[in-house]
C-alpha cells in the first residue's frame, strides 16, 4: 500500500505549510515527520509521496534524502544509539564508551542487533563537549558517562517494553 | 584574575529558567520594548556601538551586517539563526537555547525590527531535541503573552518566529549552505556575491546570525551599545561586550563560562577549567572549535608591526586577549570561543587524524579539492597511524592541504587544511616517529 499520513500527521503536514513562502521549504521537516511515521525510514514510496505533496521531482527529494545523516534509506532499530566520537569526547573516553556498546549490544557500528531494537551509531560533535563522554539515545542525551553507565542504559533499553 | 559576568547566564541553574515568567521577573522584554520604540536605524546604531563580533566564529560585526540590509525593498526580509551548533568542541549556543531560549526570542523580536523582517527562522541541528522544545515553547509562550504575532509587543509591526530543523550535516552551519537547507534542498554553500544581504533566503535580503550574537544584541539594547562594548577589554580593537567561553577535553572543570570579551587563554584553561587533569603539562590548546589552528604553550606574540599589540609583543599567546582580531593577529582564529584542551597524555598524531575523520565525514562534495583532499588527508594519516607510512607522504599531507586552501566556494576546506598543517609544522617530529619507528616514542591515545 502506497505512503500516506494519519489525520494527526496530516494536521501536522499542514501546520509545518504554514510557517514558509512556499512548498519546498517544507521538504526537510516534512521528510523527518514521513520518516518518523514510516517506521524510522524513508523509502521509495515516502519520496514518491513528498515529491507529489510537495510538487517536487522525485530526485530532488532523495537528493535531499541523501544528503543529511539523519535520514535512513535502510531499515532501522526501534532505537538508535549514538556515541559521539569526535575529539572533546575521545579525550574522554569515547573510544571506551563505542567498546563496551558494541561488546553490550554484540554488534558493530552501523549495525542493528538481531532483534531489531537497537541500532548502534557513531556521532561527529553533538554540542556536549564540557559534558564528555556522551551518548544519545534516541532523542535523550546522556552525558558524564562511563562504561558502566552504558551498560546500565543499554539494560534499560532492552527492558522497556516496546515490542 | 578571570572575573565571570552573568548578563547572559543568569538564570542558568535556576528552576524553570526557561519559563517566561522567570525571565521577566528580572527585566526580560525590556530591550525588545526599548528597541521597538526607537527608529530602525537608532536601533542598528546601538548595536554598531556594541561592537558585537559575530559569536559563531567568522567574528564579523553584527551591526555591520545589519547596515547591508537594504532600507526599503519590494521583497520580504528574513532574519535567519544560525543554531545549527557542531563545531567541534563547541557547545555554548545549546546553553542559551535549552536554558534561557527567552533571551535569544528577544534578540530576535530586536533583530527582525531592525532589519525589516518579518519573519524569522532558528535553524537548529536536528539533534539537539530539548533545544528545539525549548524554543518551540518560549515562542508559544510569547506569542500569547503578544510579544510575537500581529503586533509585537503591541507595536504596529507583525514579527513571526519558526524553528527550523536540519538534518544532520555540519556544512549547514555555514551560512549560505544554512539558506539552501532552509529553502528544502541539499545543504551545499552558494557562490558569493550575491550576499545574502541582496539575495538570502528565498531570494530575499536576509540576514544570518549566530545564537549568541543576537542574544548579545538583547543584552547591547538594555544597557546601551556603548557601555556593552565597554566591558569587554578588547574595546580598542572594537570588540565589545560579554560572550561565553567553552573549555573542553583535558581539563578538570570543562564546561561553559560567561565573561567579558578579553580573556586568556591561561585564566580559561587553569582558572575557569580549574587546571590539567592529573596536573599533567599541557600539550596545546585548539582556540576556538576544530578549525582554529592549535597553539603550543611555549608560542609567543610576535606582532611587531601592528602597536594594538605591543602589550603583548614578545609574551606567551596564552597571556593575549582572546579576540577576534588579536588570535588572527598570531596566525589561529578565535572561531567560537570554544578551547579544546589537550595535555601532554594526548598524542597529537591521533588528535590530528580524529579531527581529520570530522573533516572528511562532513565534506559536502560540492568542490573537488575539498571532497577529495579530505579525503587524501584522512587516508594518508589512517597509513601514518598504523606505521605504514613514507615520509614522502607526510610531505603529501602538506601539499594535499595547501591544494584545498583558498580553492573552494566555502570555508570549510580552509577550516580543514588550516589544523592540518598546523599539526604538521608544531609536531613533525611526532609524525616522523610515527613512520620511522611505529609511534613507539609517543602515547598513542588520547586518554590520560
């Protein structure tokens, strides 16, 4: 079945119309609400779907797509972790951190563990350098870590109860 | 003796410091009711006389800026935030945002008025969530109170104001890749002229300013323009006021602290930051983000010429005011006032290829000499790391980086090549020991 929002997203579609001169202004924050409603991804059928609202080519659309980070053309984990590994956070300790994620999770960066929760990541500088070592977890920032901490978030993530 | 001021940080810590009413119960708005009430052009003056150095990291005077708005055209005009923080080692504008987002909604009510907007969008990185609440809420918040809207602060004058959100790419922080991001496309930097000041955002005059630059216009407005600058002890080198001062890595107190303009280098890293970790010596200092040339401890000021710096002529470059003009004067750039710390347990090698592998990740591949070079550099340093290397390929390293200087639409590539080769010259002989014995004379982590 082809793409299409919910009438809460279609609200939001709408709302985020509103606030620029025209229709391509919309592509970014339009593509984050497709993907969030598309299971974490973006796929043919979601750029078929901006292109048409947005009355955009489709190659515009996964030009777009391809450009930023934080658009998957793959699918992707219920959850995403991401270690910073730039420099303020590997002079403290960033390297120990990314370790004891894939050693915790049995996986490598870019990779999603076998049941699908998790995808594990590594960040360039998310503007938490006087906070180093950090992680992110979905749209939480933990900050100060150490390993053992990591492993405590990682617990709490693979206890909560989310399918 | 580093003396902090709390103009921009004041509420810092406090409960609900976010909250509106917080803000107000302390004078919050006043500048935007001040500001309203005077002249377009009386308001740009205030902030001329501040002499605010843009805070995002080219330094350029915000004022100045402002005056290359044209007066009165056919088109709309559009202030635009740079909020898209991720310079590494930077992490100061996210403080404003998450917690006094009031101050800079305030800036930007002033800002817009200035320069006959109407509309203004904060492009923040997509991954600084609470930020991006913050200020969704400080607008609602304002808006009802009917600071913003059809008539601001209950003036004749509609100001509208809209989060926009990026995608994860550090190039958009850049302030003509910022207009291309904002406008739905790929976020690649734009010829200039036309500057944005002609042709922005959607065709428009537009201006881009940093987060803590506008919040520094609030705080210019309130107090007057001249009495900001007069607070800073750069003064004379017209750089005026208050601004936050990061400093991270090897330190024992990392964290962002408020002072006026003026600092050195010395009272942040072993006042401010409390000194080494470990009370090890210090291997050097990277100014102000990533693309700011490190400096050494044992650098000094050697700016003969020039008697704005015959105070310093001949002292250490950690006893010179961190300023725009003063760190261009000794060969690094002040950037975002963000010092990354590095004692003697880092090894510089691998400090260099960590900063290259940022480099190479954010490369926007719009011009070769920077895609390419970036990506030459992190390979050639990945070889030097792992002992593989020749010494003709350090020379390559070299040459590589002065082939991206000067050769690309934006600055990004210099901002590249500029650490790289200064890494090169202050610590050749960590990189020749890295090929001729393996590294085995050097640390070889980063951790202490």
């Amino acid at each position: 079945m082809a793409f299409s929002l919910d009438t809460e997203q279609e609200r939001q579609f709408s709302e985020i119309l509103s606030r620029y001169p025209n229709k391509q202004a919309a592509c970014i924050p339009v593509l984050h609400l497709c993907q969030a409603a598309n299971k974490k991804s973006i796929d043919d059928d979601v750029i078929r779907f901006v292109a048409s609202r947005l009355e955009l080519s489709s190659a515009h659309v996964l030009g777009v797509v391809t450009f930023y980070s934080q658009f998957n053309t793959v699918a992707t984990g219920r959850h995403e972790i991401w270690v910073c590994r730039t420099l303020s956070c590997a002079l403290r300790g960033a390297d120990a951190l990314l370790a004891t994620c894939e050693k915790k999770l049995g996986i490598h960066v870019g990779e999603t563990s076998s049941d699908g929760k998790v995808t594990l990541r590594t960040a360039e500088c998310l503007a938490s350098c006087g906070t180093a070592p950090m992680i992110q977890v979905d749209q939480q920032y933990y900050e100060n870590l150490l390993p053992a901490d990591v492993e405590r978030i990682i617990d709490e993530l693979r206890n909560r109860d989310d399918g | 003796m580093a003396r902090l001021t709390n103009y921009i940080t004041k509420n810092y810590g406090k409960e609900r410091s976010f909250d509106l009413d917080v803000y107000e119960s302390d004078g919050g708005y006043g500048a935007a009711r001040k500001a309203l009430a005077m002249s377009r052009e009386a308001v740009i003056g205030e902030v001329k006389a501040a002499h605010i150095r843009g805070r995002g990291g080219a330094g350029f005077d915000c004022g100045m800026k402002w005056s290359f708005m044209p007066k009165e055209s056919a088109k709309p005009h559009y202030l635009v935030v740079n909020a898209d923080e991720g310079e590494p080692g930077t992490f100061k504008d996210r403080t404003i945002m998450e917690q006094n987002p009031h101050l800079l909604i305030e800036g930007c009510i002033i800002g817009a008025y200035a320069i006959g907007a109407r509309d203004v969008y904060i492009y923040v990185r997509h991954e600084l969530h609470l930020a991006k609440a913050r200020l969704w809420a400080a607008i609602e918040q304002a808006t009802k109170r009917g600071y913003l809207g059809e008539r601001a602060m209950g003036h004749p004058y509609p100001i509208r104001v809209y989060v926009h959100t990026g995608a994860g790419a550090y190039i958009c922080g850049e302030e003509t890749a910022l207009l291309e991001s904002l406008e739905g496309k790929r976020g690649e930097p734009r010829l200039k002229p036309p500057f944005p000041a002609q042709a922005g955002a959607f065709g428009c005059p537009t201006s881009v300013n940093n987060v803590e630059t506008i919040s520094a216009v609030a705080l210019a407005i309130e107090m007057g323009g001249d009495a900001f600058s007069q607070l800073s002890s750069l003064h004379g080198f017209n750089d005026g006021g208050v601004r936050l001062f990061g400093v991270s890595g090897h330190v024992k107190r990392p964290g962002v602290y408020e002072a006026a303009v003026g600092l050195t280098l010395r009272e942040l890293i072993y006042e401010l930051g409390g000194g080494i970790l470990g009370d090890r010596a210090l291997l050097g200092v990277i100014p102000g983000g990533s693309s700011c040339p490190i400096l050494l401890p044992n650098e000094t000021v050697d700016v003969p010429n020039d008697p704005r710096f015959a105070a310093w002529q001949g002292k250490n470059v950690l006893d010179l005011p961190m300023g725009v003009d003063t760190f261009r004067g000794v060969g690094t750039m002040l950037g975002t006032c963000c010092a990354i710390v590095l004692s003697d347990a880092a090894d510089p090698v691998v400090a260099c290829r960590n900063l290259m592998q940022f480099y190479k990740h954010e490369s926007c591949g719009q011009c070769t000499p920077c895609r390419e070079g970036c990506g030459w550099l992190d390979r050639i340093l990945d070889k030097i790391v792992n002992g593989k290397a020749s010494m003709a390929e350090l020379n390559l390293v070299s040459e590589v980086a002065s082939n991206i200087s000067g050769n690309t639409i934006c600055a990004f590539g210099d901002g590249a090549a500029g650490p790289m080769l200064a890494f090169v010259q202050k610590f050749r002989k960590s990189f020749e020991d890295y090929i001729l014995t393996g590294g085995q004379n050097q640390t070889r982590r980063l951790v202490p």
